[in-house]
C-alpha cells in the first residue's frame, strides 16, 4: 500500500446546443455591453480607425461565413437566399449628421447580435457538432459585440456630451418564433446577408467620416497653433 487514494472523477457530457451557449456567455463576459467606463478621450484617428479596421475584417469575414452557411444547407441552398424577411433588421444606416450615423451604427450592432444569436442556435440543432459553420457563427457573435463597444466609445469620444439612447433606434430586436427547418434556413440566410450589407455600409461610413471629422479637427488644431 502506498498510502496515495486515486480520485476518480465522472466524467461530463456537454451536448452541442450547452457548449454553443457557453461560448456565447464566454463572448459576453469578454465584452460587457457597457464599455462607457474604459473608453477615455482617445485621439479621433486611432478611435476611428480602429473601429473601421475591425468593420473590415469583419466584413470580410461575413462573406466566407455566407459561403460556409450556404453549402451546409443543401442543394436548395440559392433558393433559400433568395427570399426576404421582415423580422431581419435591415442593413442601411440612417442619419443626417455624423453623431445620428454612428449611433445608428451602434443601434444596429445591438440589434443584429440577437437574430446571429438565434441562428446559431438553430444551426447547431441542425448541423454536426464539427460544423465549421457554428464556429464562423461563435465569432460573428463575438465580433459585433466587440464592435458595438468600440462604437459606442467612438460614440462618447466624438460626441460627449450626447446621450446613448439605451435601446437600439434601428431595427426589431426580437427574433421570430419557432420555426419549421425550411423557414430557419431561409431566416439564417437573409440574416447573414443582411449582416454582410450592414458591415459594408458601416464600413464606408466610418471611412467617410474618418475623413471629415478627424481632417477637421487636424485642421482646426493646426489653426489654433498659430496663435
């Protein structure tokens, strides 16, 4: 006998849909909704341009996760696409002035978030748990609560003394109700493809307004140091 007593621990199976879940809360935890605290008064161009940088890679990424959603669901997959939905926030950004376009910028993060929600997790009840799809899914979660943060402090740098509104201005945040396979393939697809439209859009926004106000503001302080 040598007095060592061996622990055997049981072991625990976690189902796809639990190990999706966890994820996603390990997303959430990573990046809090509320990111006002840690934004400081950052500089306008590495603020914007590292918003604008993450935009593109995510946008980027959006069209290989709509090429990956498409071949996972069968020979119909074109079909599917090509239908519409008027849950799925639609992907133009609205506003007259710099601060209404990148709160919409901001609103429609917020309102995409729960629709890749939902289509995760009906992707993962419909596809192996090796499914390249529900990790591209994971990261878009991932990405555009990142992002949302960055906006919001691009928000608040920008434009301080402007309130964030604390519900989204743009889009419907519910996702729809249960759903037959056909309508969830249908729904998944609009979703990403209006998820990729919205990234272009914010894209070119956020470029527009790089060079407007971070030119400006170059020019205003090359003015004030003359006198």
């Amino acid at each position: 006998m040598s007095g060592h007593v061996k622990i055997m621990y049981p072991q625990v199976s976690i189902s796809p849909t639990a190990r999706t879940w966890l994820s996603l809360m390990l997303v959430v935890a990573i990046h809090p909704s509320d990111a006002g605290a840690a934004c400081g008064n950052t500089p306008c161009g590495p603020s914007l341009q590292r918003s604008l940088k993450l935009t593109r890679l995510m946008h980027k990424e959006s069209g290989d996760l709509l090429k990956t959603y498409k071949a996972s669901q069968g020979d119909q997959s074109d079909l599917f696409c090509q239908k519409s939905s008027n849950i799925v926030p639609d992907p133009i950004i609205s506003g007259l002035d710099p601060s209404e376009r990148i709160l919409s910028i901001y609103s429609h993060c917020k309102t995409f978030l729960p629709h890749l929600t939902r289509v995760t997790e009906q992707q993962t009840d419909l596809q192996p748990p090796s499914s390249p799809l529900l990790n591209q899914l994971l990261t878009a979660q991932n990405r555009i609560s990142g992002l949302g943060n960055q906006i919001n402090c691009l928000y608040q740098t920008l434009f301080p003394n402007l309130p964030i509104p604390p519900e989204p201005v743009d889009g419907p945040m519910s996702v729809p109700p249960p759903q037959n396979v056909f309508q969830q393939k249908i729904y998944g697809c609009v979703v990403l493809k209006r998820f990729k439209e919205f990234l272009a859009n914010s894209a070119r926004e956020l470029k527009t307004i790089k060079d407007q106000m971070c030119s400006r503001r170059k020019t205003f302080g090359h003015a004030n140091a003359l006198f």
